[in-house]
C-alpha cells in the first residue's frame, strides 16, 4: 500500500505560497511575440514613425536579433544580426548610451559612403536596461513628418524602453513561475494517483475530458488552462478520507459514503491555503453538485453551479463509469453512455451531456 508522504505535500504548498509573495505573480502574461508587438507599436506611434524595430541580445548566439518591428521586411528581420559593438543599435547594446541623430548625411559618425537615398535622415536608437544588464535596443526612424527627431523624442523613447526592459524581464520571470507552478500541480495529481492505485490515471483522463470539452463548449485561453488544471487536482480533497475507507475493495456502507462525500469541502480547504489556488476552488468544492439541487456540499442546482464544475462533473462520471473499480467490472460504452443520458437533467446539465457525447462519437 503506498501512503502519502504528508510533509512531501506540505512542503508543496509552503513552496506555492512563497512563490505567491512575488508581486510579479499574476495570469495576465502575454505571449512573447505578443509582447514584443505590443512594445514596438507603442514606440513607433508614440514617437510617430513608421519604421521601428525592437532588438534583443541572444546570449547562447552572443547576437542581437530583431524579434519585432514595424515597416520592415521580413527578409530584413529574418537576417538581420549583429555583435555587441557592431552598427548602430550594437554600439548603443555594448555601451548602453542613446544615441541621437538628427542628420545622417551630415553626422560624421554614420557618414554614407554610397549613394542610396533615404525617406528619413533621422533616428534614436536606446539601450534596454533591466537591472543591471543591457538586453537589447529599440530603434525608431523616418518620421511620418520628414522632420527630424528632437533631443525631447529620444528621452520619450528611453520612458518607453525602460518600461519595455521591465515588462520583458517580469516575463521572463513569470514563465518560469508558472513553470514551477504547473508542476507542482501535476505533483499533486500524481500523489493522489499514488494514493489510489485503483484509480490511476483518472485525474489526468479527466483533465485532458475536460479541456477538450471546454474547446468545444468556446472556453479558451487562461481560462481553459484554468479549467484543465482545477480538472486535474478536482479529488483532492480526498487526501483527508482515510485509507480504511478510500482504498476498501468493496462498496462503501452509509458512513463510509458520507466521509467520502466531504471531500470536496476538503479540497476547497486545502486549496484555500495557497492564494491563488482560489481560482480552482468553484471546480473542486461543485464538482459534485447535481443539476436537480440534490447534489452536495451545498445542494446548488441549475446555473448556480459554476460552468467548469458543471463539466467536470460529466467527465468526471463517464471515466468513473468506464474504468474498472476493485468492486467492478468497466462499464460498458453504451452502459455509460445510457447513464449520463439517464442523469441528463437531474444529476447533469442536459447541455453539457449532449455535446460530450457528441465530442466522444
């Protein structure tokens, strides 16, 4: 019998809470290229241009690449890399100054030495600094109105790199918080899978359920991880059901059903330990609500149970039924299928039920 190490699962949580002391920590994090975008339109309609490129430092490469920009080729942001100290934007990387030019043609830094002609002569180019390190450049140039750029312009475009430089560090530093976090809920889960053999693998079928259904139901984005992950921890609760009663190779008697049946007031106690689990809590406190109000912890019933527990409650009965118990045989498909039909309405929203076996066909 495998029995949960409980100062492993503390130890979890004690680390969650420490990583939600970071006022950085939050779920409005924007994709890479999204941000990069983001950054790059606001530099070049702040500063109306319309050429602009945000450059950052590639230190596996020892390069600085472009990896947004505006007005410019593909072919150009595809090819375009330089070394610290090289051009323009790595002079401005490597020595972490502005610089400011009002005149090309005229600069005796950036004199042409060919013929080619250009729509603007003008342009600011500013280091990203965060902390204490540069980690790349955004430049701007040709002005929508031909006029040059002014020394006041380059001081607006170090406003917007400073704030650039902070939000791509914030970033950074929220991907790998999240990364921490995503594991350690999949720990969890695999410690309930470690709990109950007999049920192994029923947390991850019922997430993977769950967020395949929520696509087809039009939930997407964070709120789709959100689902897929309070899916994935829905039981875990019964960390607290002893293991007399949650391991019993038998049908449960009356009391033994009542203890069990806490267990989603357990999770939600669990879960409230560490802030910003509380995001789960509508999915693992009613997840066992019935639609008919005869469900529990709190008998809601209809549109007052949350739409993910209302989900999860569908998935979460069809791989009950469908999965082999100690005490019984797997259902069969067609059984099941009768089941939830038998329940749509009463135990399920009739909503929910006729799209999951629409999705299962």
């Amino acid at each position: 019998m495998i029995v949960i190490d409980k100062k492993r699962f503390d130890e979890l949580f004690r680390i969650i809470e420490g990583l939600h002391k970071y006022s950085v920590l939050s779920w409005q994090v924007n994709r890479k290229k999204e941000l990069y975008r983001l950054i790059i339109k606001e530099a070049t309609d702040l500063m109306n241009t319309k050429m602009g490129s945000l450059m950052l430092y590639n230190k596996d490469k020892d390069r600085l690449e472009i990896v947004a920009a505006r007005g410019l080729s593909r072919k150009v942001i595809e090819t375009t890399s330089l070394k610290p100290g090289e051009g323009v934007a790595g002079l401005v990387f490597k020595r972490r100054h502005s610089i400011f030019c009002e005149d090309i043609e005229k600069d005796p830094r950036f004199k042409k030495k060919n013929r080619v002609k250009y729509y603007s002569k003008s342009f600011v180019s500013v280091p990203l600094i965060a902390g204490d390190k540069a980690i790349g450049v955004l430049n701007v140039n040709n002005k929508r109105s031909r006029k040059p750029f002014k020394i006041e312009e380059m001081k607006v475009l170090r406003v917007i790199a400073d704030e650039a430089a902070m939000t791509i560090q914030n970033q950074s530093l929220l991907k790998r918080l999240e990364d921490a976090y995503i594991d350690t809920i999949q720990t969890l889960a695999k410690l309930l899978d470690e709990r109950i053999p007999a049920t192994r693998g029923h947390s991850w079928r019922v997430a993977n359920l769950t967020m395949r259904l929520g696509r087809r139901l039009g939930i997407g984005g964070k709120d789709l991880i959100i689902l897929r992950d309070a899916a994935l921890i829905h039981d875990i609760g019964k960390i607290g059901i002893p293991d007399r009663i949650l391991l019993k190779p038998a049908k449960l008697n009356s009391k033994e059903r009542k203890a069990v049946e806490k267990h989603p007031s357990v999770g939600m106690d669990v879960i409230g330990r560490a802030e910003f689990f509380n995001r789960f809590v509508p999915i693992v406190a009613f997840h066992h609500e019935w639609y008919n109000g005869k469900g529990y912890p709190m008998g809601l019933s209809g549109n007052r149970i949350p739409l993910g527990a209302r989900i999860v409650a569908v998935c979460d009965a069809w791989d009950a039924m469908v999965s082999k118990r100690p005490y019984r045989d797997a259902m069969k498909r067609k059984d099941a299928v009768k089941e939830l039909l038998d329940g749509s309405g009463t135990q399920f929203d009739p909503f929910i039920v006729k799209e999951f076996l629409k999705m299962i066909k």
